[in-house]
C-alpha cells in the first residue's frame, strides 16, 4: 500500500473514533441540558459518524488499482462522497431548525449549564486535535474525500464555541433564547460549508480543468527542458484521488526514439515531483 494511501486511510479511521467518541459525549450533555444548541452540535456528531464511515469507504473504493471497465482508476468515488456528504449535512439543518421552532412554542429552558460547557470543552480538544491532523494529511495527499471532511470538523471547532458561549449565556444570565438562536445559526454556518464541498465535487464529476497556478507550474517545467521546442494542447483534470496531465510537446524531429522516451520520463518525474499522485500522459509532436 503507497503511503499516500496510508495517510488517507489513518486520518479516516481518527475521524470515525473521535466523531463515536463526540457523539456519546454531546448526548450526555444534551440528554442533562435539553440545550437546542447542543442538540446541533449532536446531530452533525452523529452525522460526522456516518459521513466519516462513507469518506472511508470511498477512499477504499478509490484505491482498487484500474481494471478492463475503470482504465483510469476509481479516484471518483472520493468525489461521489463529498457529494454524499454535503446532502446529508443539508438533512440535519432542517432537522435542528425544526427542533428549535419546537423549543420557542414551548418555552423550555436549558437544564444544567454548568455540565454542557464541560463537555463542550472536552468535545472541542477532541476535533481540534482531528483538524490538525486531517489538514496535515490532505497536504500530503490532496486527498478530496479528507479535505472535505476536515472542511467539515473545522466548522464543527466553531460550533463547538458557540455552544460554549451559548451555555455560558444561560448559566449567567438565564438567557435561554440565545440558546434557540445560536443553535439555529450553527447550522446555518454549517450549510454555508456546504458551497465549498459542493464545488469540488462537482469539479471532480465534470472534469474540470486544474487551476491556472497548476497549469501555469505544468507548462514552465515543460518548457524548461532543454531539448523542448514548444509544447500545445494542454488537458488536465482530477479524479480525486489522481490528476491527470495530457498534453503535445514538440522535439527535434532529429532526435532517436530512445531519447525521446528519455525525454519522456524527465518530464513526467518532474512534473511527478511538483504534483504528488498524478499521471502524465505526453504526445510527442516532431517540430517541424
């Protein structure tokens, strides 16, 4: 297995513990508090849960090598999951907010705000320590499926912060309505979130182009070798899990055929170097 993959697969099975782990404490605390924010810190704990055990399905899914019927890898289901992913976390904002309407017709107060704030506490070290993590390895491995999630826990650090402030609100100041509207603003911030998750999946499914600075980094290192005399027809997209990098170079039409796959793979090893888990796909054009 490339450590590439490792990477991806330890930072997905972390946020399936640590989203178990926060889901029994925020039910603890909420089950003491009956807290409308607390309510919504759970149900996105509870859904992290299921939305880490897809991310980490999609990841092995994505790392079945090509076959006969995938001749470019199966990278694509890390994107199918962000998309999972994102109407899910759309479910649960109209479940909390639903909750909350509940909350302001019956007048109910928070219960025991001294206990949630501690078990807040104790959930937001938790993510904290997860986030780091995950942005550490989507930087290594630019892993679509984790940089989703972590998109996701990174959010829940903030919410986490507004719950606290909410409990805190309550204990001192016995201003239980704050409670309804922050909860209810939680998951609005987290449906904000979701733009982002949503457009790199969609990128992914429809093939997008790279971004122009990756493009832009493709072309100069091509064109800084030596024996290149031009280069046209520059394509590129990403799987998810892979970028794909097809284009034309131009070469002396003088050249043996030996040095022209020498040639080939010094381009494809240093555009391999700049982009990490990518293929290179090179047509090699004589120039005249």
């Amino acid at each position: 297995m490339k450590k590439y993959e490792m990477l991806n697969l330890s930072a997905s099975l972390l946020a399936m513990t640590i989203a178990v782990t926060l889901v029994g404490i925020k039910f603890i605390a909420w089950d003491a508090t009956d807290s409308i924010s607390i309510l919504s810190s759970l149900v996105d704990s509870f859904l992290d849960v299921l939305i880490s055990f897809i991310t980490f399905l999609s990841i092995q899914a994505s790392m079945v090598p090509a076959d006969h019927d995938h001749r470019f890898g199966h990278g694509k289901y890390q994107a199918i999951a962000a998309l999972a992913q994102a109407i899910i976390i759309f479910a649960s904002v109209f479940f909390v907010i639903y909750q909350a309407i509940v909350r302001i017709l019956t007048q109910a107060e928070v219960q025991q705000p001294d206990l949630g704030v501690t078990y807040m506490i104790v959930s937001l070290a938790l993510t904290i320590i997860l986030v780091l993590y995950q942005r550490f390895v989507a930087h290594k491995t630019q892993s679509i499926a984790i940089k989703a999630d972590s998109m996701h826990y990174l959010s829940d650090i903030f919410t986490t912060l507004v719950v606290i402030i909410s409990m805190l609100s309550s204990m001192y100041f016995k201003a239980n309505q704050i409670d309804i509207i922050l909860g209810i603003l939680l998951m609005l911030i987290v449906l904000y979130g979701v733009k982002n998750i949503l457009i790199q999946a969609l990128a992914i499914l429809t093939d997008r182009e790279l971004n122009e600075d990756l493009r832009t980094l493709i072309k100069s290192t091509v064109l800084a070798h030596p024996k290149c005399l031009g280069m046209h027809d520059l394509r590129t997209r990403d799987s998810g899990s892979k970028k794909f990098i097809q284009f034309h170079m131009e070469l002396d039409s003088a050249l043996l055929l030996k040095e022209v796959h020498q040639i080939d793979d010094e381009i494809s090893d240093a555009i391999s170097e700049l982009i990490p888990e990518c293929e290179v796909i090179i047509h090699m054009d004589p120039k005249d």
